[in-house]
C-alpha cells in the first residue's frame, strides 16, 4: 500500500476503471493505493508519494544560533542566519 497525495485542491476524486472488469476505484486528494497499476495511473495524473520526512540533514541549512536545519538562509525557528 502507498499512500499518494493529490494535484492540486480543485481535484477532489480520481476514478480509475479497470479495462478487464469494468471495476471502477475512487481516489480522494489523499489516497491509499493498493494496486501498482492504479499507482503508475495516478503519477500520471500528477499525484506524489505522501512523505512525513522533514529537511534532509545532509543538504539542509544549519543555523549558527540555535542549529534548526531548513533550506533558507533566515532561520524559520529563532531568525538567524543559516550557514
């Protein structure tokens, strides 16, 4: 199962018809796929793979200040300036 994230906010269901069944599947903006077809289908469409990960550690930003990584030069935490 992958979890997929939609488009944009004006799409709010995607409907994939299984061309051997007829079978039609609804998606929602934040959708749990479980068939690797519907999953090449949807990346077509302009769905993403939802992901929790924060800032990569090792291409992110450190802030001299108070070491918060993020990707701008302005620390998004205290202000500072990030290195």
């Amino acid at each position: 199962m992958t979890r997929m994230v939609g488009p944009g906010d004006a799409q709010r269901e995607t409907v994939i018809r299984d061309m051997r069944s007829g079978r039609e599947r609804a998606y929602g903006r934040v959708a749990t796929v479980e068939h690797a077809q519907d999953i090449k289908t949807l990346r077509d469409a302009g769905f993403v793979p939802a992901s929790l990960g924060g800032v990569d550690k090792a291409t992110a930003r450190v802030c001299g200040s108070c070491g918060f990584h993020g990707y701008f030069k302005v620390c998004g935490r205290c202000g500072g300036n990030c290195e």
